[in-house]
C-alpha cells in the first residue's frame, strides 16, 4: 500500500477496511481481520491495527465479541 504523507496510517488503513465494508467484501455479520492479520497486510504497528478496530466500533461499523473477534454490524438500510 502507498502512503498518503498527509494523512495518518490508522486514518488510510480505516479507509481501506471501511471501503471493503461498503462494496461487501466483509458483508454484514463477517469477522473483520484481527490485529495481527491487519499488522501483516499493511505493514503498520499493533498499536496502529488496535486503533483502526476500535475506530470501526466507535463508528459503528463494527462490533466485538470478547474471546472471538471483531464483526461487521448490520448496516441500516437506506
């Protein structure tokens, strides 16, 4: 992945992970990667992978489940 130099990583992985969620790559009621899946794929610090999943739920677009992972919630319909 390319960098945008003014644009924070955890803000451009957030990004990408959201655009995945919209087009149905992780569809409603999918596991979202963990952190270290999100580590590998984009070459970012745990800490930085552990904002972007915490920024998802913040927004709404994700939920955790304790002990199993992070999934995409039900989006509202239109």
């Amino acid at each position: 992945m390319e960098w945008e130099p003014d644009v924070s990583r955890w803000q451009q992985v957030y990004a990408r992970i959201e655009e995945r969620i919209a087009d149905g790559t992780y569809p409603p009621g999918s596991q979202l990667p963990g952190v270290l899946a999100i580590v590998e794929e984009f070459g970012i610090a745990q800490m930085t992978a552990r904002r972007v999943l915490t920024e998802l739920r913040q927004a709404g677009l994700a939920q955790m489940q304790v002990g199993i992972g992070t999934f995409v919630t039900e989006l509202p319909k239109p």
